[in-house]
C-alpha cells in the first residue's frame, strides 16, 4: 500500500510532462511535414492550404501547451497527493474543452496533410500506378 501511494506522483508527474511533451511534438511534426509538403507543392491553393494549416497548427499548439503547464499554481500541484501542499488550478472543464479543439485541429491538419498529396500528384504526367505509389508514400502523413 505504501510503495504503491509513493509512485503515484510520479506517474501523475510523467503524465503531465508527457502532455505537453505530445503536445509539441506533434506541432513539431506537422511543420516538418508542411515543410516537405511546401517543397513539391506547385499549385497556389496547395501552398497556401499548406501555410495555414501550420501556423494554426503553431497559434493553437503553443497556448495550449502553455495552458497545460500552467494550469495548477504551484505547478507541482497537479500531481502531488500530500494533504499539506497546498494550491490552486484552473477548471478541469477549460482543459477538457481546449483539448477537444486542438485534437479537432490535429485531426483536421492530419486528414489534409494525408489527403493533400493526391491533389498535389494528380495533374503530374506519370503513369497511374507510380502515382497511385507515390500518394501512398506522401500520405502516410495521416498517420
């Protein structure tokens, strides 16, 4: 009962870091992926659907993040369990709500960024089958 009331913390410690390390990744992820995408993306709107979906990616996955980190005041409140410590956090239903909207946003950003590259492909004199290949290889970005 002991050693499993003292690992607690430290699970809901590696949780919390873990948020918010997803958090950046996956932001990371996404402008790493627009990026490649910006280079072989010839058609204006390709271009310009690419830039907007990075920099919501950026304006929404930063604020969150910060969010997240500083949602409890001191920020050790969130995982600490001592009855002493004592602390302040902000309305579960604030984080539940924004969590919501930025995995719509990543869904959103994945379904294009997997999707994008068929409209990017399309026009291209290739044969079918290398086409139908090469959407499949850019694609896996929905993954």
């Amino acid at each position: 009962m002991i050693a499993t009331m003292l690992t607690i913390p430290f699970v809901k410690q590696y949780w919390f870091f873990c948020e918010i390390f997803y958090t950046l990744s996956t932001a990371a992820l996404k402008i790493s992926i627009g990026l490649f995408l910006l280079r072989i993306a010839v058609d204006r709107w390709h271009i310009w659907i690419i830039r907007w979906i990075m920099i919501l990616n950026v304006l929404f996955a930063v604020p969150y993040c910060l969010l997240v980190t500083f949602q409890c005041r001191p920020i050790s409140y969130w995982w600490d369990l001592n009855p002493n410590h004592h602390g302040k956090c902000i309305s579960p239903d604030v984080i539940m709500i924004l969590t919501y909207v930025v995995s719509v946003l990543n869904s959103v950003a994945d379904w294009t960024f997997g999707l994008l590259p068929f409209f990017i492909v399309r026009k291209l004199q290739m044969k079918k089958q290398t086409k139908v290949l090469v959407v499949s290889i850019l694609g896996f970005a929905a993954l």
